[in-house]
C-alpha cells in the first residue's frame, strides 16, 4: 500500500546529511537514501576501471534484450571506435514489447496539455504499443526503409513519442528539430539528411497562445519538393493540406496492422541522427548507434535519477534536444517507468505550472535546466509555497553550469531540503550523462557536475596535454575507451568529425569543447570535475546550443553589413544571450531599422531561440596580423573579464572604443 504523504516526508527529512556546516557545501547521501538506491557501493568506479570493456558489455546486457550476441565488445580505428560488434536489438522493442507480461496496463506516458481546460492523456504500455506499431506500418506504406531519415518538426505532444518510436522499430532515423527553431533551419536539416518525410503538427499550445507549424513549413516543402508530410491535428487550425503529400496522423494509422515485426539492428547500424551547432559552417548531423546508444540511456537513467517501480519522472526537455530523447523518452521507457511530459509553458496560466504537475501527479523525480530555475526563481518563492511537492525525492539539472546560488534554492525551495540533486554534464555528442554524482554515491557539491560514471574516463588537461592538478583548469576530454554512448560519426562529414572533436589532442582523445577545473574532491578514484562553460565558439543560450556560426552567416546576408561577429554575453536567466559586434558599410547609419533587420533575419535564419541579446555597431573588430577577428577579446569585453595580451591584435586601439560601447566594467586598463 501506498504510504500517506505526511509519514513519506517524515522520512524523507532524515535523508541528508551536510558534511561540515563551517565548510564549503559538500553532501552526502544518508543511509536510508543509499539503502533505496540502485548503486551505493563506490567499489564499481573501481570495478569498471580494472576492464571497462567488460563491465560495459555485462551492463549492456544487463539493461537490453538483444536478439544477436556478437563475440567482439570493442574495437578503435580512430577517430571511430564501435562497441558490441555484431549483437543485434532494437530500442523500440526494449521500451515496449518486453514491458508487456509485467506491466501493460502502467501508465508510460503521462501527458499533461498546456490548456488548463483539456484533460491529459495517459497511454499505458499497451496502448502505447499499439500506437507504434501502427505508426510503423505506416511509416512502411509511405516507402520509409531501414537508414532512412525522417525529420520531425514536432511539440512535446504522445504522437511525437509514437513517431520516434515507431522510426526505431523499422530502422529507420529520426532527425528532430526543436519547434524554436525556424523553417529555414529545418529546411537546411531536412536537405543535409536527405529526408523524404516531414513529421509536424498543425501546431501547438505554447503560453496560452496557439503556434503554427504547418502553415510556416509549407513554402519549404514546396521548395524541397519533399514527398511525404504526416500532420498531426493538434490545435484544430485546419492548415492547407496539398493531396497525395498531406496526410493526417490518426486517418494515416486508422485501417494500420497493430503489428509490425521490429527489425533486428545490429549494434552498431545508426539509430538517429540529431542536429546541432559547431565551431564552424551550419550545424552538424551526429550520428548514434543503436545498441550501445539504448544501453547507455538505459543504465544511465538507472544509475543517475535511481528509478524505481511505481515512480512518476517529470523531465522537462524538449524533444527537439538530446536531453529529450535520452531522459524524457527512451531511458525511462526502457526502464519500465513512467515519464510525465508537459506540452507548454512553466508560466502558463501562473509561474507555478511545474508545481502544480508536480503535485498533481505526485512526480518523485524533476529533471530541468538552470536558466528555467532562475527562471522562475525571479518569479518568486511565493509561488512554490501553496505546493505540496513532498513526492519529489531527487532532482536533477543539465545543460549549463548551475551556480551555486541557484542550486541552494532549487535545493531548499523545490526539494525542500530533502532531495539530492543530480548535476549531469553531457552533450549532444556523448548521447548521455557522462559526469555526475550518483545518488546513493555523492557527494554534492553546489556548482559542480561531479565525477565521470563508473567505466568512463575523463580528465581535464592543459595545453601541451598533460592533466592539470588539482584546483587547477583547462580543456575537458574524455580518454579510451570511449563512452559506449558517444558519437558515432557526423552525417556524411568526416573531416568536420575529426576537427571538431579530434584534432585538439590527435585522434585518440575526444575534446569536447568545454573548460574545467578539477576539484579536489574524489570519489572511487575518480575527481569531481566543475565545468566552467564552453571555450570554443558555441553559446548556451537557455542551455540551448547555438554556434557563433551560423548566427554569423544569417546576419552576413544583409546587404548593409560589412562584417560581423557574434559572442555570448552572460545574462541573469537565460545563462548566455548572442551579443552581436556589427561593421556596417560606411554609407550606412546607425538606426533602429538596420537594428530590427539583424533580430529578423536571426530569427528568420536560425529560429526565435537565437535572437540577439545586445547589438553593438562597432568601427573595428580586433583582429590578429592575418585579419581573422579575435573573438577572445570580444567575449572578454561584454562579461567584463580579462582580455589577456592586447598585444596581440594587429589594431589593439580599437579596443579601447569597444569597451565604451559595451560598457566593459572589467579589470583591465587601455592604454593607447
Ligand atoms: C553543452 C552541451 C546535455 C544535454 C543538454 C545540452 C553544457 C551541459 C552541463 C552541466 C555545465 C553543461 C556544456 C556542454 N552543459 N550540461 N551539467 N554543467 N555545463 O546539450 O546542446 O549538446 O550542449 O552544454 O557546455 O558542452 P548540448
């Protein structure tokens, strides 16, 4: 029987332990709380690193049925490398078909509308089931073969998960775009995939307002001449639908077998593909496998938000990230559990929507962002306090550093003290959670990711390549054998692959953009490490990542720019915001117009997520004796930081002016 509320938070209360109350903020999990969880024994950090080949192949096997057991676990042939050569299974039969004999009635997905007025819908494992497999079928019937992408431009609604779903039945890859993106971005994914098939809505409710997605990608399809459109009628617009290319999901699965046989993948084959920004040019196909990419999503939501039978796990990503697909979707799904997803706004009709889900669905884990927790942390306390969340048992964050201000108020306000919270650093590319304390492990420290997982290796190194000690930071990089989970490849662009990950240390050392500091807390022999933020040109704006880029690109195609830089500039909520360094042509005036006509042609180009957050027009950008811009300074002058050796510019005067239109309040001096 279920216990009442009330004697599950007197427990609850007792599950923490603070190490020293005079010192930094480090915790640690009490005895009850280890006893619940999956893994308390820090002996598996060493356990994994005496054969990490071969703990990962008894976890791999462990976590999934596979239909076909290969002899081989790994193999390297930099910069690639495979895990569980030959074995064959499928990620769509591991969240349904073997949850059917124990758990076919429970609730997979609880799905929560934005209008207060509309009742959710729950879809049990069965109904779930039936769904994709009819959607498979149909996938089928439109000519959708195994290795072919499929793109989505879809809201978080139960037919997004069916699609994806049913992609991975039949083989064949999902390529979802983020609806904050725009048509021209989906446009430029649909052609570098060579996609034949667009799954969209005819749109959705998004802070109590109805956004359209049919209607906008229309002149697209038009100009790609893509052969097939499946609409899901979510809002009831009633978009154009062109004959013989239009077809609307329920009519498209009406008269659909509700079987459709699951194809047998092998490790190895690509379970998707998934878009997003780099260093350099437009954004990037990463490729995952199917087996160890299930594996790791499986293990991973195991281990990391310790779930267990009977509980509620609200993630609140979006499936147009890889935090989507990873922990709103797949993870739980192949752990039998039950994942609330919400369609809306955290604001819509109050800021304390989340709350209210929370407690009305008696959520136990809240998986969220930090830009959304200072989000509404801004929004008030206040708004926490008529909730009952005393069902939370465990917090989790991603996407940026938390700092550690925040991280005490999600701590105390919405876990009440209570909960652990799980800081999770990973990527797009490592395909999960590759740094975080578990917990029933810990410790926690405030601000900090943590160690790698047991079986991962991470280290953090400094220019020539040799680890930095303690306290110190640099250049994060994960060492062999890799992650099974990390990319395998960028969609038909090896050399983009080897540079972007492969070049700063050779081939035999993945870099993944950021930098770090090594902590001097350990746990099972592995360093807590703090992530200091990206060091390459890619920004996190809302935890979303955007590349300098392609921001660059959009703007570059007005007419009366000359050059243009783009940076991030810290901001109190969003985490990062692109600041925009504009040289427009001499004959060109400063003036709110040629101001709008950058914010448009961002949000036309790239989508509304990357719309500029400061516009400077500027006379001169520092630039090195080849002319390339250094950008080390710009990003320096708009979160008033070091510049480092002005020296270095070929044209060092310019900074000085620059700091005066940006406002720099930072520590250094110009003298020229
Ligand atoms: C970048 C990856 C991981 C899914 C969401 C974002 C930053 C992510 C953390 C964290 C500090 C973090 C890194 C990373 N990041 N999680 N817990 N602490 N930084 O996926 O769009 O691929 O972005 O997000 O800079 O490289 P993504």
């Amino acid at each position: 029987m279920t216990k009442n509320v009330a004697s599950k938070n007197e427990e609850a209360g007792k599950k923490w332990v603070k190490e020293d109350p005079d010192k930094e903020d480090v915790y640690w999990p009490s005895e009850e709380l280890k006893k619940k969880a999956w893994i308390s024994d820090p002996k598996i950090y060493k356990k994994a690193k005496e054969d990490p080949k071969k703990f990962w192949a008894e976890k791999a096997k462990e976590a999934l049925d596979w239909f076909e057991e290969g002899d081989e676990i790994y193999e390297e042939d930099p910069p690639y490398f495979n895990w569980f050569i030959g074995s064959k299974t499928n990620l769509a039969y591991n969240c349904l078909d073997r949850h059917l004999e124990d758990r076919r009635n429970q609730a997979a997905i609880i799905w929560e509308p934005e209008p207060t007025d509309e009742s959710n819908r729950i879809l049990t494992y069965q109904e779930l089931y039936r769904e994709v497999n009819k959607f498979a079928n149909a996938l089928k019937d439109l000519g959708v073969e195994k290795g072919d992408a499929v793109t989505f431009w879809m809201p978080m609604i139960p037919e997004t998960a069916i699609a994806a779903l049913a992609c991975q039945r039949i083989g064949a890859w999902h390529s979802i775009v983020f609806t904050a993106f725009s048509p021209d971005a989906v446009k430029d994914r649909m052609d570098d995939a060579g996609s034949e098939l667009l799954i969209t809505a005819d749109g959705f409710y998004r802070g109590g307002k109805t956004a359209t997605l049919k209607e906008k990608i229309d002149p697209i399809l038009e100009e790609l001449g893509t052969d097939n459109c499946v609409v899901v009628n979510r809002a009831g617009t009633e978009p154009e639908m062109k004959e013989g290319r239009d077809h609307y999901f329920d009519e498209l699965i009406e008269d659909k077998e509700s079987y459709c046989e699951p194809e047998k993948l092998d490790a190895e084959d690509t379970g998707f593909l998934l878009y997003t920004s780099g260093t350099t040019g437009k954004p990037k196909g990463i490729k995952h496998s199917v087996g160890a990419y299930a594996a790791q999503a499986a293990l991973t939501t195991k281990w990391v938000f310790d779930l267990h039978e009977n509980d509620v796990y609200f993630s609140t990503a979006d499936m147009g990230w890889i935090t989507g697909h990873s922990y709103s979707l797949y993870g739980p799904l192949l752990n039998g559990g039950t994942t609330l997803w919400y369609e809306g706004s955290p604001y819509y009709p109050n800021p304390d929507r989340w709350w209210d889900i929370i407690e009305k669905y008696g959520a136990n884990i809240f998986y969220t962002a930090p830009t959304a927790i200072r989000a509404l942390r801004q929004k008030g306390s206040d708004w926490i306090e008529d909730h009952d969340l005393s069902s939370l048992r465990l917090l989790g964050s991603v996407g940026e550093p938390i700092d550690p201000d925040t991280w005490k108020w999600f701590f105390n306000k919405v876990g009440e003290g209570r909960c652990p919270i799980v800081d999770t650093y990973w990527q797009t590319e490592t395909g999960g959670i590759l740094l975080t304390s578990l917990p029933g492990i810990g410790p926690f420290v405030p601000g900090v990711a943590g160690p790698a997982l047991p079986g991962i290796t991470y280290d953090v190194l400094d220019a020539t390549g040799e680890p930095v000690d303690v306290n110190e930071s640099g250049k994060v990089v994960q060492k062999p054998p890799f992650g099974i989970g990390l990319l395998r490849g960028v969609y038909k662009a090896h050399e983009k692959y080897k540079a972007e990950y492969w070049s700063e240390y050779g081939d035999k050392i993945y870099f993944s953009g950021d930098g770090g500091r090594k902590t001097e807390h350990e746990v099972g022999g592995n360093r807590l490490i703090e992530i200091t933020g990206r060091i390459d040109d890619v920004l996190e704006v809302s935890g979303h990542r955007l590349g300098s880029a392609e921001i660059e690109d959009a703007i570059s195609d007005l007419d009366e720019i000359v050059e243009v830089a783009v940076v991030p500039k810290p901001h109190d909520v969003k985490g990062e915001v692109p600041a925009v360094f504009a040289l427009l042509k001499s004959d060109v005036e400063v003036s709110e117009e040629i101001e709008e006509k950058i914010v448009n042609i961002v949000r036309e180009k790239v989508g509304p997520v990357a719309t500029p957050g400061a516009i400077y027009f500027v006379p001169d950008v520092p630039r090195t004796e080849s002319g390339k811009v250094i950008r080390r300074f710009l990003k320096g002058l708009v979160k008033d930081g070091e510049l480092g050796d002005m020296t270095t510019a070929s044209n060092p005067e310019c900074l000085k002016e620059l700091a005066e239109i940006t406002e720099y309040n930072g520590p250094e001096e110009f003298e020229f």
